[in-house]
C-alpha cells in the first residue's frame, strides 16, 4: 500500500503575487477513495491552491503529481485527460443545449470523438449518459434546456459531467455553495456515496462546516497561504491553531457543541 | 509618393511626418470610438458614418463662411452639430439595445451606416467634394529640398493636444471620474444612485463630437466622398485591435503606428501596402490578445441569448416535406424563364453563403463580419483556374473553393483567439484587407477591373442546367451542414460557444474546435463564390466586399440567429426581396438600412424564430394532457 504513489501529492506548492504570498510551500497528498476537506478563512489561499491543482494556474515552484505522473503546469484540458473531473464554485454549463447533450460533449471528448463530423451526436453513448444521469438523480431531466435548471440541479448535472471521463480525481470548488441547506446534505452524501463505490478520490474546498465535518474523511486547514493543520475532523476541531483562526466566525463551536450533545 | 531627388534622409523623415499627420484623424475617431465602448460596451459600427457626415457638413459651413474665423469656426460647428445628432441616434435607438447581445449592437449600428451613405448622396450627391485649405495653413514649408505642408505639422500638433484634453477631462472633471468608474463597473456607478442614462448620452455625444471632428479636419487634406465611412472605419478597427479597446493612450500609439505603418509600407509593398498592417497586427495579437494597452475582458456574465430552445435533428416527416420542397423548387425550368432561372441560381447560391455562415455564427457563437472574403476567395480561385491554369469547369469547381479554405484557415487561425465585438472587428478588417489586395495587385487580379470571362462549361451553360446545378449544391451544402450541427464536432463546437471554461475543463481544445469550424464555413463559403464567378461569368472585388459580408449577416439574423435552419428561410427571403429592390429604387442602402435597424429592434428573433415561437405557444394554449398541471410535479420532484 505504502509503495504505490498516492492518487494525489502536492509538494512544496508556491505562488506569490506582487510581495503578497498567496500559497506558500502547501504540501498534502489524497488516496484513491478518500475524501479530502481543503479549508481555510477567506484570502487564506484556498483558491489558488485548488487552481494550481486543475491547471487554472501555474505555481511559482512546487510540484502537483497524479499517480506519480507530473501534472505541474499542464492545461486543464490536458489534466481532465489524465483522470480528473471537476465542478465550479459558480457552475459551469452549456445553457443552450439540453441535460443530457451536457453529459454527450463530456462523453464525446472521453472517446475522443470530437473531430468526428459525421456521427449522430443525438446516439452518442445515450445510454451511458442516461446512467450518469440517474446516477445524480438527473434521469427525469434529461430532455431539459440546461438554462432552465434551478441552481441545486445544476450541481448535480456538474457531477454527471464530472464523471463522465471515469475520473480517478474529482475536484470540487465550494461543491454545496449557495444551495439550500437541505440541498448541501443530498450533494456532498451523494458524492460521497459515488466516491467510496467507484474508489474515486475527492478533494473539495468548502465554507460550510456542516458540510466537512460530516463528510470529510480527512482535513486540511490553510491560514495565510500556509498549512496550518491536518488530520480527521476530530482532530482538527481540537487544535487550538484552527480554533484561534476560526473563532471569529464561531462555526467551530457550533459544530462542536451539535456533535458533542448527539453523542 | 514616388521617390524624389534630394537626400534620402529628407525624403523618410518627411514621409515620417506624413505618417505622423495622417494619424490625427485616425486617433480622433478611434479615441471616440474607445471612450463609447468603453462605458457603454457598445461598438459604434456607426463611428465611420459620423465622421463622415462630419466632413460632408464642414465641407458645406466653411464653403458658406468666409475668412479665417468662418473656417476654423465651421469645422467646430459641424463636430457639435454631428455631436447633437448623435445624442438623438443614442436616446432613440440605442437605449433601446443596450442590453441586446453584441451582434445586434453592432448590425444595428451597421444599418445606421448603409443608411447614412445613401442620405449623404442624396443631400450632397455622389461626386467628391473638394473643400478650401485652411487659413494660416496653406503653405509648405521647404525641409532639404522636401516640402511639407503646413496644415500637416498643424496636424501633429493637434493630436498630442487633444489627448491632452481628454486626459485632463478624464482626471480632472467629475464627470470625466464618473466615466472611469463606469468603465470599469457600470453597475456599480449606477447603484451609486448616478443618472446612467444621462452618462451615456453625455460619453455617447463626446465620442460622435470627436469622430466628427476627425472628419471635418479633413477636408483641407482630403476630398471628401461617400465611401470614406468604410475606410475609416476599417482602419479604426486596426487600430484598436492594436492599441487595445477602450484605451485612449491605446488609441493614440496604434494610430501613430499604423499610419506610419501605411507611410512607409508604400515605400516596401507598392502593391500590397496593407500587408504590412496586417502582420504588426497579426505579431500583436499573438503575443497581446487584448491589445497593446488594453486589458484582457473579464468574460461577460453569460446571457442565455433569447431563447433556449434546445435544437434538435428533423422528424422524418419534416424531411420528407423538406424533400417535396426541394423537388418544387428542382421544377422551376418546367415554367420559368431565363431571367428568372438566373435569379433561382443567385438565391441557391445565396443559401450556401448564408448556411456557411450560419454555421459558424449560430453553431459557433462567431460572428465574422467579413464571411465575403471567404466567399470572394472562392470566386478568385475559380477565375485564376479557369483563366490562367484552362481547367475544365469541374476542376475549378472543386479546387476553387480551396483558395476560400486557405484564407480561412489563415486568418481564422487569428480571428479565433479572439471573441465576441474583437473577433467581428478583426474577421471585418481581414476581409477589407483580402478586398485591399484584389483592388491593389492590378496585375494578377485585374484590379478593378475584375477578371472576365470566367464562362460555365457546355453541359452547365443554360440557365435550366446551372439552376439544376447550383440547387443541388446548394441541398447538398445545407444538409451536410447540418449533419454537422448534429454531429459529434457539432455539440462540442456549440460546447465552446455555450462555457469555454466548461469546455477546457472537459478535455475540448476549444480554440482549435472554433478554428475547425472557422475552416469548414469559410470552405463552404468558397463554394458558394465558386458557383457565383460562373454565374456572372466574372470576378470583381465587390465579390469580397463588405456589403456582401453585411448581406450574410442580415441572411441569417431574417432567418433567424438562434434555429437550425433559419439561414436557408433568410436567404431565400432577403435575397428576393433585395433582387427587386434594387429593380425598384436607387435607395435600395437607406431602405436595406432602415430595414436592418428594424428587424434588430422588434424582430430579433428572426422569422423562422417567430414561427417556432407562435407554435410553441399553440401548443401551450391547447394542451392534450393539460402541461400546466404537471410542471409544480415536476418542479416538486
């Protein structure tokens, strides 16, 4: 087990605007089927970490590997091709064309078909996109105009598309932001679900305590650019650090004090 | 500009200073043209048009007012008097599509053009107008044996003057802070509780004041004529392509560069001057997409267009009735005559064009302005095989189109790196510079001459066969694109138009997507011009011109921008229509003007748009198992 490289590992990850050290030497890794909580107070560098990552940006020096294999500064497309889906804080999709064609041009460009100008787009792979749709709790929607969508289903069909390529890796970008409470439990418990049944790794930034308290197998907490802490939940909610940078908001507490009184 | 005796030094630095004077005008009307897109994000496809009525009316105050004050008095009276007229185009028309998409914005400021040249030929007629020199400037002065003259060193005076003032208007003026801030955050100024109507209107009449004013300036240099709107403003999209749009200092150094560009690109390319342009244009925008100063746009907050009406491939049934329509239309020779068997074949032809373009446009999201190059391109390759190489028609036909896939492949390379009102303006200055260089290289294309005789082989040559032939090209073009709309490159090229974020993030090069299909159109455009050098039996470079450009757009736009099929309703349509009225009226740019402004204002979704439109609320009004009910279930679930 200890032999074979890590889905993910992050090494020494730095990046710097200006003076301003918005990463600093961030190291962590993530194995296949565990899900990994990336969390920190606003400006705390949660963003550019997870843009170095998905190849949005490049880092100052550091190196990003999958499977051993060297992603550092590669494309994002050219990262989507070597295993990893992702989803946005703000969704991403194209409006125009229905649910189901959102999950086609995924599966189009998986079987590297996207040159082909003869086919019927309208058959291609129909049954696969009709199972990661049902996969999501999609199947009723699939004739849908995707501009249509209220914003939780929107999520869901950026899941379907997420896993359109078998991803060894999903990246998540604040996965429940500005959803429903209701809606944040059913996206992260269905994610989770997916992830343990197909040993998917999850990698996911999150505000919402709640949320990562439940279903993160493990955290990691970034103040300043640099990493503060890292551990299972219990863990972390005890270290005095993560307590002194979160206090202001109080979510810690509360979160606390709910799963200490249920036990 | 031939060489003249006397020390070469000389001779370049007063070419320099030529160059120099030259990008007075260029940078008044290209600074207007920033200030306006700026705040309103509106490109003034008009711009041109102001400038020019500029001239035309400066032309006629100091005609009518004498001495020194009449003249510099009437060049100031005729940029205000441009300047309230534009107040009156922006509180009618443009108020009303602000918040259209971009291509509306710029069509309907296009058809304000079309409409302007022909009121300018009406008010002051059609031939050009040579104006008085200015007072105190009428001389030249002697530099080592060069002369130089005087207005042109008033010239480049002025334009470091000018950006003077607006610098101090846009530091130092309250209104000028208002415009800053709402070019970087409209909104925002505007729930700051600012009057943004009044702030448009005001940025709007400035930026028409100094256009106008750029034009009226001219008259001392230049003659002033009915086609300069064109050509100004081609060259005022280069030059904010280069300096970056909504730069004023952008403005400013592109305006020098590219007139100095044109000054001594005359001197190396006599023939092809333009090329020069084009390259500093293309090196820029490989190393600065955004421009030299300009800033790379955030991407605008996505607006599902009008509608989101999901497309899909036709029911069998409508392919059999577009089968009975199409063996309708194959029995026209069985009753028609000649002359109406020509224009059969020039409407065919037209489809092609129009679906070319369609496919690029609606499929794409790319609106090229200057599809006619492609087109245009098609129709040369043709004339050169049939003229200079003898091939049989056949031949032609089939590698003609490939001189339209080549400059496609080109300038599409280009164009794609760039989107939205960028990738418009710079498909338009393409196309003006494949029109350049068919005007200007006299000796291999005829110039303006065209090239003649370009005549069908025996088995095409009656007008029922080539009918026969161009309808069947034309099916054949049309089902094939579509095919593509429907294929898988189909849903991945409408994946980049809907998200490029989503796309990248799905593995989808999307720039090489978008310049495949750039390909594909412009190929199939050439086609089209194929058939049409045949039809006409000659070459011109009207065949690459702007307003065949601007007639595919209105094509597809009648049609209807955002359905499968509209182009080939919109084509058939327009092209009828504009076949009879230039049979009726010699106005037919104020009526096709008028007409295009139309549409965009209370028919935007075209008439093949409208049609889905009315049946889909048909079928809301009688519903077999009542949907009004079922979507709170659906919604529930």
């Amino acid at each position: 087990m200890s032999l074979a490289p890590p889905l993910l590992a992050v090494e020494g990850l730095t990046k710097s605007y200006g003076g301003v050290h918005a990463v600093r030497g961030v190291s962590f890794s993530l194995r296949a089927g565990e899900i990994l909580a990336l969390i920190g107070p606003n400006g705390a560098g949660k963003s550019t970490c997870f843009d170095m990552l998905n190849g949005q940006n490049k880092p100052d020096s550091g190196h990003v590997r999958l499977l051993g294999e060297d992603t550092t500064g590669r494309k994002p497309r050219e990262i989507w091709r070597m295993g990893v889906g992702r989803t946005f804080q703000i969704t991403a999709t194209f409006a125009t064309m229905t649910v189901r064609e959102n999950v086609q041009v995924a599966l189009v460009s998986h079987g590297k078909q996207l040159f082909n100008l003869w086919g019927s787009a309208p058959n291609f792979d129909r049954g696969e996109a009709g199972r990661l749709l049902e996969l999501v709790g999609m199947g009723g929607y699939a004739d849908r105009p995707c501009g249509e969508l209220a914003y939780g289903d929107l999520k869901r069909l950026e899941l379907a598309v997420a896993l359109a390529n078998q991803p060894k890796l999903l990246l998540m970008d604040e996965p429940t932001a500005g959803m429903a409470p209701r809606e944040r439990v059913d996206l992260m418990r269905l994610t989770a679900q997916i992830a343990r049944e197909k040993s998917i790794g999850v990698l996911f930034t999150e505000h919402d305590m709640d949320v990562v308290f439940e279903h993160a197998d493990r955290i990691i907490v970034l103040n300043r650019g640099t990493l503060i802490a890292e551990g299972s939940p219990a863990e972390v909610r005890g270290n005095p650090q993560v307590q002194a940078v979160y206090l202001g908001e109080g979510l810690l507490y509360e979160a606390g004090h709910r799963e200490g009184a249920s036990a | 500009m031939q060489h003249q005796p006397g020390p070469p030094m000389a001779f370049y630095v007063v070419q320099f200073l030529t160059g120099l004077a030259s990008a007075a005008s260029l940078f008044l009307v290209a600074s207007g043209l920033s200030i306006i897109f700026g705040v309103t994000r509106i490109v003034n496809f008009a711009h041109g048009a102001f400038y020019m009525i500029g001239a035309y009316i400066a032309f006629t105050l100091t005609e009518r007012l004498s001495g020194t004050f009449g003249f510099w008095g009437g060049i100031v009276i005729a940029a205000l008097a441009v300047a309230v007229i534009g107040v009156i185009v922006e509180m009618v028309l443009l108020r009303r599509i602000y918040h259209a998409p971009e291509l509306f914005q710029l069509l309907a400021t296009f058809g304000l053009t079309l409409m302007v040249e022909d009121l300018v030929v009406l008010i002051w007629g059609p031939d050009d107008l040579v104006g008085r020199r200015a007072p105190g400037f009428k001389g030249a002065i002697d530099f080592f044996g060069q002369n130089i003259p005087s207005y042109d060193l008033f010239l480049i005076v002025l334009s470091p003057v000018v950006l003077g003032i607006l610098w101090l208007l846009f530091q130092r003026t309250r209104w000028g802070v208002l415009v800053r801030a709402a070019t970087q955050d409209r909104d925002m100024v505007a729930a700051l509780g600012v009057n943004q109507k009044w702030l448009f209107t005001s940025v709007f009449a400035v930026g028409v004041f100094l256009a106008a004013l750029g034009g009226a300036l001219q008259i001392p240099r230049d003659a002033v004529h009915h086609a300069m709107d064109l050509r100004i403003i081609v060259e005022v999209f280069v030059v904010v392509v280069i300096g970056g749009l909504g730069s004023i200092i952008g403005a400013f150094v592109a305006a020098v560069l590219v007139s100095e560009l044109n000054a001594f690109g005359i001197l190396i390319f006599p023939k092809i001057s333009i090329i020069l342009v084009f390259l500093v244009m293309a090196a820029v925008l490989i190393v600065r997409p955004w421009g030299l100063f300009g800033r790379p746009e955030a991407p605008a907050r996505k607006t599902p267009g009008l509608t989101v009406n999901p497309w899909r491939p036709l029911t069998s049934n409508e392919r059999l009735a577009a089968l009975a329509t199409l063996v309708i239309a194959a029995t026209l020779p069985l009753f028609a005559g000649n002359y109406a068997l020509t224009v059969g074949s020039e409407i065919a032809i037209s489809v092609i064009f129009a679906v070319s373009l369609h496919f690029l446009m609606s499929v794409g999201g790319l609106a090229s302005f200057g599809h006619a190059a492609y087109f245009g391109l098609g129709a040369y390759g043709v004339a050169f095989l049939a003229k200079m190489a003898g091939l049989p028609m056949i031949v032609c036909l089939l590698l003609g189109p490939l001189l339209g896939c080549m400059g496609a492949a080109v300038f599409g390379f280009f164009a794609v790196q760039l989107s939205g009102v960028y990738f418009a303006m710079l498909t338009l200055a393409f196309a003006q510079i494949v029109w350049s260089i068919a005007f200007q290289w006299v000796s291999v294309t005829g110039g303006d001459n065209g090239i003649l005789g370009v005549w069908p082989a025996s088995w095409a040559a009656s007008p029922s066969h080539f009918y026969w032939l161009s309808l069947g090209i034309a099916a054949l073009v049309t089902i094939a694109l579509r095919a593509m709309v429907f294929s898988p490159f189909g849903y991945a090229l409408r994946a980049t138009r809907d998200s490029v974020l989503r796309s990248e993030a799905v593995g989808i090069n999307a720039k090489r997507i978008q310049w495949t299909a750039f390909v594909i159109a412009g190929t199939t455009a050439g086609i089209g011009g194929a058939l049409f050098a045949y039809l006409k039996g000659s070459v011109f470079p009207d065949n690459l011109g702007i307003s065949l450009s601007v007639d595919a757009l209105v094509m597809v736009l009648l049609g209807g921008v955002e359905t499968v099929s509209g182009a080939v309703i919109g084509a058939i349509v327009y092209k009828a229509l504009n076949i009879w009225l230039v049979s009726q009226t010699d106005l037919s740019k104020l009526v096709l003007g008028g007409f295009i402004v139309l549409i965009v204002v209370v028919f935007p979704k075209g008439i093949v748009g409208m049609l889905e439109m009315l049946a889909q609320r048909r079928r809301k009004a009688s519903p077999p198992g009542s949907p009004l009910l079922a979507k709170p279930i659906e919604s529930a679930e």
